[in-house]
C-alpha cells in the first residue's frame, strides 16, 4: 500500500483495525498527550481524535506506536529500501543479485521529487491560533508542533538536492512570540538547518522556512532518518513512501509539500532569537528556557480534510523508540561502511538516546601481542564521537568482538558484564572535557558543553564480579548500598549542593573512605543516587539515572584515583548520578489527567480493552 497522504494511511490502519476512533471530547491542554502516552506503553493502536477543544481539525497519534505497525506502514516499499541500504553497503554482493536490479532501479526513480504546479495543501488557509494548541507536559511554555517537517535549502546551493527536513520543534504560543506572526525554532546542534541558516547569516539574508505538518508518513521518518551529510531527506522520502514526492514549485517561493495537512510558511531573520521554552523532552527531564530562532510567520496553509498528526515525548520509551528502533532496522548493515572496524552500535534508548552509546568493534592493531588491549577500539570510539549523530554521544562504551564473537550491544546486562571484567581502570578510560554536548543535556558545564568518556575493553577477564553487598563504612549521609547487577553497587546519597563545573567535597570524602577500607576489587562500577532503591528496580532505571544525570569529568570519582601525565585512572569507578542543582526538573504525571484517562477506558468508553 502505498500512502501519497497522511489521511490515506489513517483510513488504511482503521480498516485493517489498527486505529480506534475517539468521538468523546478531549482537551489538547495535557489531556491528549497523557492519552497518547499512556495508549502507547499499553501497546495500543493508532489514535484519531475527531472532537478536539479550541480547534476545527482532528488529531491523530500513536501513528507509529508499535514497531509492528510501523513495518505495516511501509510494507510495500520496506525490502526495496532495505535492498536500496544493502547495495549502498555492499555494491559487490547486489550485483550478483539480478533479480533485485528491477526494484532498485524503481527505487531510485522515487527518490527524485516530482515539482507540481498546486495542491491539496494550498486549498485554505487559517491562522497559527486556530491549529490544535497541544500542550504535553504541565510546565511546558506553550503549545507546540511535536511532528513537525521543517525544510529549508541551502541559500548557496537552492533546490531539492541543497535541501534539509528535520523534526525541530516549533513553539506556536506563549513566551514573548507574537500571536500569529511569530513562532519559535528550536534546533539543537548539529542539525542541518544549522549549515543553511548560517549561510544566510553571512550573506545578510533572511533564511525562507516551511514547516510541514502532516503528508506521506514517509517523509516523518525521513526527517528524522540519520542521513550522510549531503543526501537530501527528501530523497529517502520518496524511495520509502514508494512514489516520487510532489512539491508545489515556482512564484520564487521554497517548495512546499503538496500532500501536506499543513504549511507554516515563513521565515529566520539573520539573528533574530526569542526565549524558547520550557518543553517536556525525550530524556524524561524539561528543556528549560533559552534564546532560539524565532521564526516570523508568512501564512499558514491546510488542504480541505487537514489532520493534525502528534505524539508526545518524554522518558523512554516513548513513540519515538519505535522510531529509532525502526532506522536501526534499516541502517544496521551500514554500521561498518559509516565506521571502520565498528560492527555494532546501539544508541541506548532507556538512557535518553544520545546520554549512552554501546558499540562493539575490532581490536587488531597488535595481533601478535601476547594479550590483547585497547588500541583500535580508541580509534574507533573517536570515531563514533567524530561524525554523524553519534558525535553527541556522552558515554561511549566499545568492547572487542575477537574477545566473545558473539557479544550484542543491544543485549544490554550481558554487554556490561563482559565491559567491567575487562576494563583496567588504570588504562582504559579516555575523558575528552569541555567539549560539545547534546543541546537537551544539563549534566554538563553549561548549555551545549560538557565531557565525554570512552570506555575501551579488550583482552581476557581481569576481575571476577561481586554479587554480594560489601560491609561498608560510609561517611554519614551515604546508606541503603544495593548490588544491582553483578560488578555494579548503588548506593544511597544526600541531596547535591554544588553549583556548576566543581566536583562534590561528599563525593570526594566517599571515594577517599572506600580507597582507605579497600575490598572493591569486584565492584568497578559504584553509582551514588538520590534513590539505591529506585535506581536498582530495573535496568530501565538504572540507565536513565545513571548517564542522563552525570557529567562523565565532573561527575566521576575514583577509589584509589590518580593523575599520571594528564591521564586519570582508578581501582573503581564511583559515578555522581544524583540530580544536581543545576538540573532540568524531571516530567510528571499530572494525577487529575491521569483520573480523565482512566475514565476513557471504563466500560462503554473508548479506550474500554486497551487501557
């Protein structure tokens, strides 16, 4: 099936029973989205909101909200994409596969959009306002676009092939934006709208953007879809959606999608900001307020049958999990292509995404060498932090598969366990400080700036892991040690007291009580939280706590610590995973919406079987 609209798609999962209606009223204002949430962790279907307060248009979620519906969406074009990936990875081997030439050549004509004189998009228009106010989270600082398709080109090189869509979240109420004439643009770095607005930065200009709500559901996947620099989304867009994209061209205008639901059109100022925020992000934490692009609004399109399409983020797992588990569906087998000597890469999704990346990769610099140690895994981890979407990685944590061929990074338990056997925390531990870091992260030093650390293992095992709580005298204020897992110990902390950038006195008395009592050697891994008992429930919580809420050169001490030549090591690694002072609060249930969703799934209401 291939879908040219977002409505066609819609209509396809309500007939084959993957989409339910919901007539009932309900409020954008946090009610919605806790809906949307909560269909979502109970693995629910696609959600069309038909009776929404304040709007005209209805709202549909949970779209892609099991990876099983996702794989439907794309089921008639999926092993052409897959094949078009396979070949990009392996030339040679498509070549002697002829029978795959047809649907390459197919998918290749489809990735060319096709330049339409009009279109559905173009038939109304209306105002920012009247669009569906969705607010997520009770601290948010407005309402906000949570699929938006943001395409820009590049002012040097104009065209389809100088494009960029990306999923940046827009901003349509609240702050200091004016009502209908200005909304905000929030782009984080690294992000190809970047390279376009600062070229019409140093050509004086301002930057045209169209922000696209709705369409082909290929091209929602397409603007988050972790593409080599150069390659337009929208050609993934259209060899994905199975046909060539329409966009309304000409009138000296940016192209707009003509399938659309809607087109905010506008544009960027040189430097013009306003304060953005504060918005309920992926990590489980608000983004707080800061000065973004604010985008100044030309018109806003919409096509006869407009809907407006949305989900909501916030602690994973979340809708956006199955996106990322989708990509790594796609992209899995280019991996060693993108990264030499890298055969697996997991961007851990429980840790907020970019907080954590594991990887599995090579280690034969020195094969002759009478045992193995970290050489090429540190070209490696450079590498991951050097390019593409995994240079935002926080942690990187890389393992040699000559040690265990059949060793998964995305079998997590057992990943950590073959990491802390090998790890010589004397050697195998690289910081790189004061550096660039994920725009959503506050554990660093400040907006955008924090450290990284690379974990490298090779070799044999050089420790057996404990598995039984020590006997411990801990400074006062330090209690509750739990083994979580085998070689990690949680414990127990007071709350942190220390502004930015400045280790933790506590900390340092800790780490200097645990050196002095010694008996450690099977714990490598020793995390301080607000809750041992919270954070040690699972691993779920055991990611989320420990990597989104650490700075790894701030945050980590050591037992028996050193400084050898600008190089830091330790016996055992104690990580601060308290929430700081200078954190982003964490998001919470508002508990009067949840009791309006419980009502929803009551018998005789719409969520009755599902919730």
């Amino acid at each position: 099936m291939i879908y040219r609209n977002l409505k066609s798609c819609l209509d396809d999962l309500e007939r084959s029973k993957r989409l339910v209606r919901i007539d009932t009223p309900v409020d954008p204002y946090l009610e919605v989205g806790a809906i949307q949430r909560r269909v979502f962790k109970a693995g629910g279907p696609a959600l069309l909101f038909t009776n929404v307060k304040g709007t005209s248009f209805p709202m549909a979620a949970n779209i892609f909200g099991t990876l099983e519906r996702t794989r439907f969406i794309f089921r008639s074009t999926l092993r052409r994409v897959e094949a078009m990936l396979s070949a990009k990875a392996d030339p040679a081997g498509v070549m002697k596969k002829p029978w795959l030439w047809p649907g390459l050549a197919l998918g290749g004509w489809h990735t060319m959009p096709k330049s339409v004189k009009t279109g559905p998009v173009m038939a109304r228009t209306t105002s920012v306002s009247k669009l569906p106010q969705l607010v997520s989270w009770p601290m948010d600082g407005g309402a906000y676009v949570t699929l938006p398709l943001v395409y820009t080109e590049s002012p040097s090189k104009p065209g389809f092939m100088g494009s960029n869509i990306g999923m940046y979240r827009i901003q349509l109420s609240g702050n200091d934006f004016e009502q209908d004439r200005e909304v905000g643009l929030h782009y984080q770095i690294h992000r190809g709208i970047g390279y376009h607005h600062a070229e019409a930065i140093a050509r004086g200009q301002k930057l045209p953007v169209n922000v696209f709500v709705g369409g082909p559901p290929a091209m929602t996947l397409a603007a988050i879809m972790p593409l080599p620099e150069g390659i337009a989304e929208i050609l993934f867009a259209g060899a994905l959606g199975g046909h060539r994209i329409p966009m309304v061209t000409g009138r000296g205008r940016l192209p707009v999608l003509a399938e659309a639901d809607f087109c905010i059109r506008g544009h960027i100022d040189p430097t013009a900001q306003k304060p953005e925020g504060p918005f309920g992000d992926h990590l489980g934490y608000y983004s707080l307020v800061h000065d973004f692009p604010v985008m100044r609004v030309e018109e806003v399109l919409h096509r006869e049958d407009a809907i407006w399409p949305f989900t909501t983020v916030g602690r994973p797992p979340q809708e956006d999990t199955m996106f990322g588990a989708f990509i790594h569906e796609l992209t899995a087998e280019l991996v060693p292509q993108v990264f030499g000597g890298v055969h697996e890469v997991h961007a851990v999704d429980a840790a907020g995404v970019h907080p954590l990346l594991l990887a599995v990769g090579s280690e034969r610099y020195v094969p002759y060498a009478g045992e193995r140690q970290p050489q090429e895994l540190i070209t490696n981890g450079l590498s991951l932090l050097g390019t593409t979407q995994t240079s935002l990685s926080k942690y990187v944590i890389i393992a040699a598969r000559e040690d265990e061929p059949s060793l998964s990074c995305h079998h997590v338990p057992e990943f950590f366990r073959h990491v802390l056997e090998r790890l010589d925390l004397s050697r195998d531990l690289h910081f790189i400080t004061r550096t660039t870091m994920d725009t959503l992260d506050y554990s660093g030093i400040s907006l955008n700036q924090g450290s990284k650390v690379l974990w490298t293992a090779a070799g044999g095992p050089k420790r057996s892991l404990a598995t039984n709580v020590p006997v411990l005298n801990l400074p006062d204020g330090f209690h509750g040690p739990r083994v979580f897992a085998p070689g990690i110990l949680v414990l127990s902390a007071p709350a942190h007291g220390q502004p930015r950038d400045t280790h933790d006195p506590a900390m340092e008395q800790l780490a200097a009580a645990l050196t002095a009592q010694g008996g450690l050697d099977g714990f490598p891994l020793i995390v301080v939280a607000d809750d041992a008992d919270f954070t040690a429930a699972d691993w779920d919580n055991f990611l989320w706590v420990t990597f989104t809420r650490s700075d790894p050169a701030t945050d980590t001490y050591g037992v028996n610590a050193f400084t050898r030549c600008k190089h830091w090591g330790c016996s055992s690694m104690v990580v601060d995973a308290r929430l700081k002072t200078y954190h982003a609060p964490p998001l919470a249930d508002v508990t009067e919406i949840e009791k309006k969703v419980d009502a929803l799934a009551l018998p005789g209401g719409p969520l009755y079987g599902i919730l």
